[in-house]
C-alpha cells in the first residue's frame, strides 16, 4: 500500500465526513465536443469580443473543456471590462503573502469568485477545491463555499459577472493544485459573461460567523453541512 495511495484515499474520507460538493458528472457527447470546439476556435484566433455563448449547455463545462484542451486558464470577476490584468498583494490559499495575478483551471471554482458581489462586500469568504487522485486515472473534485452572516443574508450577495479566458505561460502553481499565480501582467485572450445562475452550487453557498475560526468552520461541517442561503431561500 503506497503513500500516496493512503493520501488519497485519507483524502477522499475527509471530503465526505466534510459533507464536501463534488463536482457534476459530465457527459462528454460527440455533438457537446463538437459545439465546444467551435467557440475554442473563436478563442485561439485571438479575438478578445465576450465570447457569444448560447449552447444548451452549462458554462462550466465549456470553461473546464478549454483548460482541458489547450495552455489556458481562467479568472474570475464582477467586472466586464478588464483589458489587462495586474498582480495585486494578495494572500495564497495557506495565508502566504504574494504580489500576483491569481487564476485557477478549475470552472466551478472560477465562477464562485465572478458571482459573489463585491460591491460593498464586508466579511470573509471561506471556499476551497480538494482533488482526489484515484487509481485508473479518475480524479474526484469536492469544494467548499461559504460568506459571512452579514453578506450572504444581504439581498445583493450574488450578481452577475465575468469569467477571463488567460494565457497560462506566465503562472505557476500555487499552494494548492488548483491556485495559480502570476507575478507578470496578463492580458487577457477572452470573455464569458456568467449569471449567479451558471454556478451549480448557488443554493449551496454556506454561511458562517466571521468571529468563528476555521477550524471551528470544519468541525462544524463534520455534523452536518451548513444549509445554504442560496437565491431560493430569499
């Protein structure tokens, strides 16, 4: 029995006593690729118009096809008209400092960070993905996503916004396998717009006491997971 074995499974166990999300199964339909590979084409061509989306599908498929498929990744944003992005003094997933453009080649992720409404935003987030490596090349993906009291009970929490379609040359790998960042300016290549609606876990969003510490946060999600305040409940 390998370590690595043994991390991913501890790994696995931790995500369902957690009650974690896991990502949507999706289907992989020669008609769906076929549709996705139209708009990449559009993307690789340079053209940097919001890409005009009307597939009867969901955005994040499209968005996790295209990390996929090619040296992309993906940013997310309540802004619709940035034309370059500049690293800013953030902290990384464990709390490191970093002066960076960050960005994830995780879709669902992406699009928690374009639809939570900044305007006004006071209190935390606490959001996260988890990947689990299993034999035969299968990867799980669980998250996590929550806002403070104040902000998720506000009327406004959600809205609607923007996810960029990057060049990946200039990131790195962050903290996690999901967390990138840049410390070079980025231009980005494309633009889908996005609704509270594309996200698939918007009646799932939890919410928690800002003077509650995290791990006070996780112990609770052991018993059960916090019931979300999504668009439904208000």
């Amino acid at each position: 029995m390998s370590a690595s074995w043994i991390r991913e499974r501890s790994k696995l166990t931790a995500a369902k006593c957690l009650h974690l999300l896991e990502q949507p199964k999706t289907a992989s339909d020669n008609e769906r690729l076929a549709a996705f590979h139209a708009l990449r084409t559009r993307i690789r061509s340079g053209d940097r118009a919001p890409i005009p989306y009307d597939l009867p599908y969901p955005k994040y498929e499209f968005l996790q096809y295209l990390v996929e498929n090619d040296d992309l990744i993906l940013h997310g944003s309540n802004h619709s008209d940035i034309t370059h992005l500049e690293p800013q003094r953030q902290t990384t997933f464990f709390g490191r400092a970093a002066n960076a453009v960050f960005a994830t080649p995780d879709a669902i992720w992406c699009l928690f960070f374009a639809i939570v409404n900044n305007d006004g935003f006071t209190g935390s987030k606490r959001n996260g993905c988890l990947r689990v490596a299993l034999p035969g090349n299968r990867l799980r993906k669980f998250y996590w996503f929550s806002l403070s009291e104040p902000m998720l009970r506000r009327n406004e929490a959600f809205c609607d916004g923007s996810v960029y379609v990057l060049p990946r040359v200039t990131f790195t790998q962050g903290d996690i396998a999901d967390e990138w960042t840049s410390e070079k300016p980025v231009t980005p290549l494309a633009r889908l717009e996005v609704t509270p609606s594309d996200f698939p876990f918007i009646d799932n969003v939890a919410v928690h006491s800002d003077s509650e510490p995290p791990w006070r946060f996780f112990c609770n999600m052991l018993w059960t997971r916090p019931p979300g305040l999504g668009r439904s409940s208000r």
